[in-house]
C-alpha cells in the first residue's frame, strides 16, 4: 500500500507541475503525517514538491534553476529528457 501512495503522490506532484515522468527524474524524500516530499529534477529546474496523500493535492512547490551536479538524479530509461518550457 505504501507504495501506491508514494506512485500516486509522484503522479499529483509531476501534474501539478506539467511535467511528463519521462521528462524528469524523481526521488522521494521522506513523509510527515500526511505530506510526502519529492525532490524532481528537470534539464532546466529542479523541484521540491510537497503532497498531501490524504486529497492527493500538490500543497507546495518550490523550484530553483537546475545547476550542474545540483542533485545528481538519474533520469529513468532513455534518452536524454526534452526540457520543459520555462514559465
């Protein structure tokens, strides 16, 4: 169960984002209550986003530009992402 949690809180942080899950890599944090935090790594931003698993809500999100060797994830299969566009 916990697992379909942590997919299902990934899955609200990468909409709330508009963000594709190809097109990032992501790590889970850790979990408080019922907040679990993500830490999502893009070509051009790096995310740390926040979700309560109770409404399955992005509640927080906070992005820095994305800096060589900033968190060092590995994007998931592939190729290299396609950056999203700046807001």
């Amino acid at each position: 169960m916990e697992r379909d949690v942590q997919s299902s809180a990934l899955r609200a942080a990468l909409e709330a984002l508009g963000l594709r899950a190809e097109a990032a890599a992501a790590v889970f944090v850790g979990r408080d209550g019922p907040y679990e935090e993500f830490r999502i790594e893009t070509d051009w931003l790096d995310y740390d986003c926040f979700v309560d698993t109770e409404t399955g809500e992005a509640v927080g999100i906070d992005c820095t530009p994305h800096t060589n060797g900033a968190a060092g994830l590995k994007k998931p299969g592939g190729p290299a992402c396609m950056p999203e566009k700046p807001r």
